[in-house]
C-alpha cells in the first residue's frame, strides 16, 4: 500500500516539531493526527532531500512537496498526437477530427482510440493561449469596426485639423488585416471601406461580423438586428451574409478587437509624429505600415499575417464579382397617375399597372432603379438639370381606361364645362410647359381645384390668374384662397366744415 503523502504545510510543521521541540516520532504523529510512520517517511525523504530545518527562505511550497515527493516518470501508453499540427489542419473547411485520428491510426497503429483522442486534444488546447480556442474556418468571416482612436488631418492653408476616422477589417483563420482612414463613418464611408478591404483582400468572405454602428444596423435585435438597407444591397451584390455582433459582447468580434489594438501601436502610434495634410496622404503612410504589420511574425503562431493568408484565407475566398458595388440610397415613392415616380423634381416612369402603388427607388450616382415588392420594374439614367420627364414607351398602357385613358383633348372638354376662363388657362400649359406630360400633370391638378373647392369659384380664379398672367396650378389655388377685398363704396354725402375747402375755392 502506498505511503501518505503529507501536505506542504504538515511536512514544514513535522520538520520543526524535529528539530526545535525535539519530539519523538510517534508524539509529532499525535500532534499532527497522522501515523507515526508517515511521519518517519516524510522525515526519510526530507535527508535523502538533504533538507533540515530551517528550511531556505526562498524554497516555496510547490518546490518542497516536488522535492520530497517527485512526481515519477510515467511512459506515455500511445504515440502522443501532434496537436498544434492538427489545430492548423483543423483551420482548412472540410478537414474533421474524425479525419485526422483517422490518419493518425494509420501511421500508429498502436495509438489512442478516438474518445481519448479528443480528450487529449480538449485538454491541450485548455493550456493554450486563449485565442487558440477560437476555430476560424478559411475564408469564413471577416471582421470590420473602427479604431477607438482617430488620427488628425490639417488644413494646409487655414491650420484647421479634422479629425478621421481609421476603418479596420481582419480575416478570421489567418488574422490578415486592412486598414484606411475616411473623414466620416456615414453610410458612403462605411461601404466604401469595405469594398477596398474586399479588393484589397482579392476575394470575398462567407459572412462579414460588424459591430451595430447605425451606418450599418438600422435597428438592433439579438436574433434579427434590421440592417440599413445600402448595406443589405452591398450584402446582396457580393452574396455575403451580415452577422452583426451581439450588444456589448466584444468577444463575438473578438478578431477585429485584437486587429484594432494591434492597429493602435503598431500603425498609428508609429505615424504620431507626422503631420497629413490630406486624406490620400494619410491612406498612403497608412497602406506602407500595415505592410509592414502584415509581414511581422506572429506571437503565438508559426509565420506572417501574410503568409497564412496566402495558405488559409486567399484559397479559400470566392471570387469578386464583375462590376464593382456602386454605393446607393433608397427612398420611398408612389406612382402618380401619369405612372411617374419623382425624385429631385425629376420624373421616372414605371409600368402603369403600379398606379397608386408605393414603390423603392435604388438611387445611385448615374442611375435610378425602382422595386416594387423586391422585384426590379425599371431603370432610368440619371436626370440632371431642369426638371424633366424620363419614360420608357412600355411603360404606357396599350388602352387608356377609366383615370388612366387621360389626354389633354378630355381635360379640356371638362374645362370648358367649368368656365371659358378655365378653358384657356389649359391652353396655356399646353403652350408653357416642356413635356406633355408636365402639361396633363398640371392641368389635372387644377381641374383638382374644382371639387376641392366648387366650379365657380375655380372660373374666378382663373379669370384673376389669366389677367394677372400667371398659369401655374398653385398660383390659381392661392387666387382661391385669398379673393380680392371688395372695393369701398364710396360716400354720398360730402362733409361740411370749416375746415373743408370744397370745389369752389379753386375757382
């Protein structure tokens, strides 16, 4: 039967009892509450330790148990695994445990079983660096957020300093990371840093992790946080999926948080010293430090940020698309009765079935592209300048019905039922007005005028409004509005008084 092992603190207590109270074996065994003969033992091993009391001031506890009870050498019963070899095979897709215990067998044949395969790797890992417990899958995930920190521009001509902002993303798997400065984080900025991260990086990720910024996450939800809808179409156009990072749960974006520090001392802190007057200026002192970040040897892994891209992430990113995402906003619209939808006084058409319907214009620098339902219904070029009408034929319904089948001929017969007044006052949008369209648009509206207010009173507007030469549909509501004050009526009597000269006096 194996001898007691005392603790640390009984095994000091045992020595001193020895050697200043001079007891005898069996009477330190009483003090203690242990038998006399793991008291000997303890005694035995502390002179085979060549240690007496008192004990050096600088022998602590764990060392004193080692030395008077070493630990003794136990042959492993199987090939121990290379397990920093299978967590880098475990970092490529597809590559399982089972897979490599597998080959493990075959090239030792008396190793582990799988159960204790997987234990053992549990258990190294548990004595790694924390970071190592993180799997990232190549090409998986890419993490983005901004510095906590910003960097100063100056004004070359007034000294003023802006402040900007430095956008960071880092890959997963291999910690591959990009950097740029931008002056804001609005939604155009945002986007635009990641799609130079995407090119940058020569391929996109399976999943990009943010953090809620509003230029991204409209609306926050642990389960389905609402993303901004420029950002959902940049999601769509590189066929990446949005996987925003929970409320205050650093850890879900752990990656980024550690590429951010790294970013902060060795790129920032390096360029404090420097004085950037323009943006460009910043991103080219920027794009020459993380150069050099890229390339610096890893902490706790073999290899460069760089080098682990070129083995992990760069195989296994998907290709970028063909035509580079072009940044757009999105606005709400109805569609007129002319089956137009306005934006910037500018007039797009749309299928005129979508009349009255509500509508999404995509809104990007050259073009306008209008959803109805999530489906695509039209796309216009850009209009710029005076106000104008774009409409593309199909647009038009092969047989005009009820409010549809409207032209200029009928407005003017139902003008004509109104007044004559009214009759010439839509002759002159016909005349006045660069589009045809622009001129039904217009006379519809003051046709309007006259259920909203009667029929005589619209005449008498437009009698006012042909007089006063002024044509526009809201110039003829104000005339509603607003009638003219009736003049005074003029006095019959005349005043007499002293001080009334009357008509005589300038005779």
């Amino acid at each position: 039967m194996a001898q007691a092992r005392l603790s640390v603190r009984k095994i000091r207590e045992v020595l001193r009892l020895k050697n200043e109270a001079r007891l005898s074996d069996r009477q330190i065994g009483a003090v203690l509450g242990s038998a006399r003969s793991t008291v000997q033992e303890c005694l035995k091993r502390a002179r085979l330790a060549g240690l007496s009391w008192p004990l050096p001031a600088e022998l602590g506890d764990e060392e004193l148990g080692a030395r008077l009870y070493p630990r003794a050498e136990i042959a492993p019963r199987y090939p121990t695994p290379d397990f920093a070899a299978i967590q880098t095979e475990l970092a490529h897709k597809g590559v399982t445990r089972m897979l490599l215990w597998q080959e493990y067998k075959a090239r030792h044949p008396d190793g582990c079983q799988y159960s204790a395969f997987c234990r053992d790797y549990e258990a190294w890992l548990g004595r790694q660096d924390a970071v190592m417990r993180f799997e990232h899958t190549p090409g998986d995930k890419l993490f983005v957020d901004y510095a906590g920190k910003t960097m100063a521009l100056v004004d070359r001509h007034t000294g003023e300093i802006k402040v900007a902002q430095v956008f960071v993303a880092a890959l997963g798997a291999s910690h591959y990371t990009y950097v740029e400065a931008s002056l804001t984080q609005t939604v155009a900025d945002w986007l635009g840093a990641h799609v130079r991260a995407l090119e940058y990086f020569g391929g996109v990720p399976r999943a990009i992790v943010p953090d809620n910024l509003k230029s991204g996450v409209s609306r926050v939800c642990r389960y389905e946080p609402d993303l901004n809808p420029s950002y959902q179409d940049f999601a769509e156009h590189y066929g990446v999926a949005i996987l925003p990072a929970r409320v205050r749960k650093p850890r879900d974006k752990a990656k980024v948080e550690v590429a951010v520090q790294g970013i902060e001392r060795w790129i920032m802190a390096p360029l404090r010293h420097q004085t950037f007057f323009s943006l460009s200026e910043l991103n080219a002192a920027l794009r020459i430090e993380l150069q050099r970040y890229n390339d610096r040897p890893l902490s706790h892994e073999a290899g460069t940020r760089r080098s682990r891209f070129l083995e992990l992430d760069r195989p296994a990113l998907r290709a970028l698309p063909v035509h580079r995402y072009e940044y757009a906003t999105w606005k709400r619209a109805k569609v007129f009765l002319d089956y137009h939808v306005e934006f910037e006084r500018q007039y797009y058409s749309v299928p005129y079935r979508l009349i009255g319907k509500s509508v999404d214009l995509r809104i990007s620098t050259h073009t306008i592209e209008i959803y109805y339902r999530g489906q695509s219904v039209a796309r216009h070029l850009r209009a710029n300048g005076a106000r104008r009408f774009s409409t593309e034929p199909e647009h038009r319904p092969e047989r005009h019905r009820a409010v549809i089948e409207l032209n200029h001929e009928r407005l003017l017969e139902r003008a004509e039922a109104v007044g004559p007044a009214t009759a010439s006052l839509l002759r002159e949008q016909v005349h006045r007005r660069a589009h045809p369209d622009e001129a039904l648009r217009a006379s519809l509206g003051i046709l309007r005028l006259a259920h909203d207010f009667s029929a005589v009173a619209l005449e008498q507007a437009c009698e006012r409004a042909l007089a006063l030469k002024t044509y526009s549909y809201r110039a003829v509501r104000t005339l509603i509005i607003t009638p003219p004050a009736p003049a005074a009526a003029a006095s019959t009597t005349a005043a007499t008084h002293d001080n009334v000269r009357g008509a005589g006096y300038f005779t």
